[in-house]
C-alpha cells in the first residue's frame, strides 16, 4: 500500500525505465492542486517526447510500441485521481492521429 501525502493533494511523477539502475526510475515533475493541470502536466509530458526525432515518423501501432519501449509514463499521486489519467489511453488517440499530432499540440 501507497501512503499519500493529503497536504500535497495531487503529484505528478514520471517512471522512466531508461534511468540508471543507481537512480530511482520515478522523478517528480510538480505538485497541484487542481486535478486539471496535474492532467494538463501529464499529457506535456507524452507530447514533448512524442516531439522528439526518434518519434516523429512515426505513427499507429509502430508509433505506441516505441514509446511503450523507451518513453517515460507519467502517473498522477493523490486523493483525487481514480481515473483521472490514463496514459496508454492518451498515448493511443495521439498515435491514431497522425505522426505530427504532438508538435501541433505543443
């Protein structure tokens, strides 16, 4: 069991499996009050990898297994977030709508 911080109501962490073993694979990207832009934060984050080369020709199913290999996966930490964020969800309509979809978001 995860205990939760109720003075910091919703934190945004990253698990980024490409870290070294002597590092923790979870980063802390912020905290907010509002479920809104904790969401908000997630979603930059997939959009600014999705920006980078190794992404950008790529899209569908190809594009999706290349991120779930190398990206990070953003999570939302907190009393309100049942639900609130679903990355592979999110990851899934940015692969489906095309190979430029995250530079245009940006």
């Amino acid at each position: 069991m995860h205990a939760v911080n109720l003075s910091k109501p919703l934190s945004v962490e990253v698990f980024d499996h490409s870290r070294p073993l002597y590092e923790s694979a979870w980063i802390q990207i912020g905290d907010y009050e509002d479920l809104t832009d904790a969401v908000d934060a997630c979603r930059r984050i997939i959009d600014r990898v999705l920006c980078k080369p190794r992404y950008s020709s790529l899209a569908g199913h190809a594009l999706m297994q290349e991120y779930l290999n190398y990206g990070p996966v953003p999570c939302i930490r907190g009393v309100d977030n049942l639900d609130a964020f679903d990355p592979y969800e999110y990851l899934e309509s940015k692969a489906k709508l095309g190979r430029n979809s995250a530079t245009k978001m940006l």
